[in-house]
C-alpha cells in the first residue's frame, strides 16, 4: 500500500508502523466510547430534556456532533503525538487522548457549539409519544 505513494504515506503516517496507528486509534476510540457511556449512565433523569428511560437512539442522536468531532480529531492528535512522545508510551496516551478528546467535544456541547437541539427535540417529542415514561417539561 505505501509503495504506490510514497511521498503521500510519508507525510500522512510518517515512519511509523501502519498497524501500530491502527492499535493506537483504536485504543484511543474505545476510551471516547467509555467516556461517552459513562456520561450517558450518569444523565440526569430527572431532566426534561432526556427520556428517563435509556435509549440508544436518543443517545445516538444526541451524541453524534460529539462522536463525529471524536472520530475526525483522534487520529489528529494521535498523529501529533506519535511525532512529540516515545512509542513505547503510546498506549496510555492513548487511551488519555481518546478520554480528553471526548472531555473537550462533551464540553463543546455544552458551550452550544456541538449541540444538536432540532434532532434532539424532534426525537424527544417522537419517544414522548411511545414511551409514557418520559416527563413533559411544566412552565412554572
């Protein structure tokens, strides 16, 4: 696969094992996902704004900006680091690139900036039609 561009594989991955960058993504991804999930279990239920029942779709949906920013910006910074840091060292960093990463794209989200209200709201208003369980927001 390198012998084809050379030049372009060079600059893309450097000297570095393919597979290697592969793991290190990988490892990377799978601390996100964690980081994810803990804030999905985490949730307040008592919100208007999420199902009090869990739902993986509604996750999904809500999450997606933020899952696209942690698909598109880990294998930046692990690039990056793979230039700065040891190799040895790649694997718990990682897994921090993989935990910050999501820790910045969840605060993102939070600022507005991420935030998707019309999937999110217009899912919402489809679970409160079949689940029961979700509590309508009242005006005081």
């Amino acid at each position: 696969m390198k012998d084809k561009y050379p030049d372009y594989w060079h600059y893309l991955i450097g000297d570095f094992p393919l597979g290697a960058i592969y793991a290190f993504i990988t490892w990377a991804l799978v601390a996100a996902a964690i980081s994810l999930l803990v804030n999905v279990v985490n949730r307040d239920v008592a919100s208007a704004a999420t199902p009090v029942k869990t739902s993986w779709r509604f996750m999904l949906l809500d999450n997606l900006r933020r899952i696209i920013a942690n698909l598109l910006a880990i294998p930046v910074f692990i690039r990056i680091a793979l230039i700065l840091i040891p190799i040895q060292w790649m694997v718990p960093i990682s897994i921090v690139i993989g935990i910050l990463i999501d820790r910045l794209a969840l605060r993102l989200k939070t600022l507005g900036i991420l935030a998707g209200d019309t999937y999110t709201a217009k899912l919402k208003e489809k679970l409160q039609l079949d689940d029961h369980t979700v509590i309508p927001k009242s005006n005081p």
